[in-house]
C-alpha cells in the first residue's frame, strides 16, 4: 500500500490537538435509496454482525435490503428535521459546544464530528484535521457503554483510516465513560428536570440497544455496563428498585438477544397497572431514529394499546450545558501530558515548538521546497 501524503507539504507548519466525536451514522437522506446505501454499509460491519461472510452478505443484499430499506425510510422520514438527520445535526451542535468551551481557554484544539457509517466519514474527517496540523488526536465515541458493535468497530475505522497515513497522529482513544461520575450527574439532572417540567411518571423505564445474548456471552461487557449505568443514575434519583426497570430495543433476526425485551416490557408495565409510564435512554448521547420513533412513537403506542394511559421519552442529553459539562472532564482528564491539555502551557508549548522548527531548519542553508 503506498503510504498517502499531501504534496509540498510544509513542515514549518504549528501543530494542533484534535477531539474526534465519533457517533454510529445516519442515511444522507430518509429516501429508500440512501438508506439501503447506508444499511449495507452498517450491516457488513462483521463487528455488527457475527455470521459468515458467505452467508450472510447475499442474504443481505439479496433479501433484506430490498424490504428493510423502504420499511426504515419511512421510519426516517418521520423523525427527519429542517437541519436533516436528528442525529447528525445533534451531534454537530454538541461537538460546537465542546468548542465554544475550548476556545474560551485559547487552546488549539479542534473538536470534529464523525460517523462511523455514513457521512461525514472518519477517514474525511481525518484528512481535514490532518490538513488543519493536528497532531496529536483523542478519539471519544459517543457510546457511554463500551460493546464491540459500536467502540470497537470505532477503533477498526480509525485503524483502517491511519493504515495509509505517511505521519501517523499520537493517538488516544476512550473506551467508554458509563462510570464517568459526570456524566451520570448530568443524566439523573436531566431526568429530574423533565419531571419538574411534566411531572414524574408511575414507573421510570431505561432502555438500551440490544445486542445478541451470545455476544455476550462471549466477552461483550455491554450488558453489564448498562446495568451499572441505571444504578449509577437511580442512585442519585433516590429511586427504590420497585421503582425503576431496565430493558433492551431494536432487536432483530430470530436469534435470542440482551432481555427483557422493552416492547415486551412496555406492554407488561401497562398491564401491570401502570399509568403514566416515563423512559429515558441513557445509552443514546443524542436523539435519534432509535429514540424519536421506535420509543417515543411504537413503544408508546404499544403501551397505549396494552392499556397504559401515556408513554412520556425523557430526551437524551443532546448539545445541552448538561451533556458538555458531563464530556469536558472527561476529555480533559484524557488530554493530560499533552500540551493542549492544560492552558498554563500553552504559551510556553507554542514558543518551544516555533524554537524547535528553527533549531530543525538551521541545518539547511536553504530550507527544502515547499518547507
């Protein structure tokens, strides 16, 4: 593989530290086309899905994309915004807050979005903080719980993406932050300030991503960790156990995955005698399709249908001050020993950077071309 590069490239050029927010992708429109472009390239994630290669890619692209595509369009196209996907554009606006609070402190950082599937790609994204001098870069997926099919895959993009790269960045990468004492706070305050504004439910409900039970079983401590994150937020909530349930969505395929079920959950709560029915997300950093549509539009017609009065969706942490507040000690306990990492060094990081490019250039009588 030859090694890439930019032509004439300048070596004069000051050096920058770069935050990568990496979240899972989204369809560049809520068209059948689009989104069947966008689920083949998420569904042959072989981090996704664990099957053989022979076997599952044609029953794929043979079978399940042609019905699923158009199905998910519509689904798209109910939660689609005047600003485009709900998650992209959320996620855009949380890494424009993280940047606000940057360049408050005058560091040269540069905090990027990108979609693991879809657009903006990671290895796009790369290339534009590379072009803009970063070099050293801190890799954060928005995935609070760590699983394979979501940070893992993560970690392969951006391995992929650097395979070619002649100047390699220093790299760091977050593996996941549920017991990030922050960031629960900010999840509990949020769920607190919805029941300020609207009134506490019957029953609060977390519901996060499933993943197949044999997963799992082999390793994947994503179960775990969603555990651990409803008993961090309930804590601080002061909630009694009888007060709060924990389940698992948007399952598919016939095998087994992570239970119980919230479909199954939400209609049982319902029968149950519960009324007003409250469900927060916490493995979601931003609002979505899995969000804004399979629980705040099916689920809670399916609790309506089994008998409960109202399903009421407690919105992630988005780009409110809750969700930047929860990343920034995070990030920056991530940045430490780096330059960028602590303003107090900055100035004296700058002037020691501009003393090595003339100490590296004092060597030439004229410096090389394009230098």
């Amino acid at each position: 593989m030859p090694f890439q590069g930019q032509p004439n490239f300048r070596h004069d050029g000051a050096s920058r530290c770069g935050v990568l927010l990496v979240n899972l992708g989204t369809p560049d429109a809520p068209r059948p086309r689009e989104v069947r472009r966008y689920l083949a390239e998420f569904l042959s994630d072989p981090r996704v899905i664990e099957l053989p290669r022979l076997f599952w890619l044609p029953l794929l692209h043979g079978v399940i994309l042609p019905f699923r595509a158009r199905r998910s369009a519509h689904a798209y196209s109910q939660v689609w915004t005047t600003e485009g996907s709900p998650l992209l554009s959320l996620s855009n606006a949380l890494a424009a807050g993280l940047q606000a609070s940057f360049d408050e402190t005058h560091r040269p950082i540069l905090v990027r979005t990108a979609m693991r599937y879809g657009n903006p790609s990671i290895s796009a994204t790369l290339s534009e903080l590379r072009a803009a001098g970063v070099r050293r870069l801190l890799v954060l997926p928005l995935y609070p719980q760590y699983s394979a099919t979501t940070t893992a895959s993560v970690f392969d993009a951006i391995a992929t993406a650097l395979m070619g790269e002649r100047w390699l960045p220093e790299l760091r990468f977050v593996n996941d932050y549920f017991n990030e004492p922050s960031w629960a706070a900010a999840v509990s305050r949020s769920i607190r300030e919805h029941w300020d504004q609207h009134g506490r439910g019957d029953h609060l409900l977390f519901s996060f991503h499933g993943i197949p039970k044999r997963y799992f079983q082999a390793g994947d401590p994503y179960f775990c960790h969603c555990q651990a994150s409803a008993r961090a937020i309930t804590e601080r909530l002061g909630l009694p156990r009888s007060a709060w349930s924990l389940s698992f969505q948007s399952r598919v395929g016939r095998e087994e995955w992570l239970r119980p079920y919230t479909d199954e959950t939400v209609g049982q709560l319902a029968t149950q005698g519960v009324r007003k029915l409250d469900v927060v997300c916490p493995g979601f950093a931003v609002d979505c399709l899995e969000t804004l549509e399979e629980i705040a539009m099916e689920n809670a017609d399916t609790f309506v249908g089994a008998g409960g009065e109202s399903l009421r969706y407690i919105p992630a942490l988005n780009a409110g001050q809750n969700h930047i507040d929860a990343l920034l000690p995070l990030i920056e306990r991530h940045l430490a020993g780096w330059p960028e990492g602590d303003a107090e060094f900055v100035n004296s990081a700058a002037e020691h950077e501009a003393a090595a490019r003339n100490r590296r250039f004092s060597q030439f009588e004229t410096p090389p071309q394009g230098a």
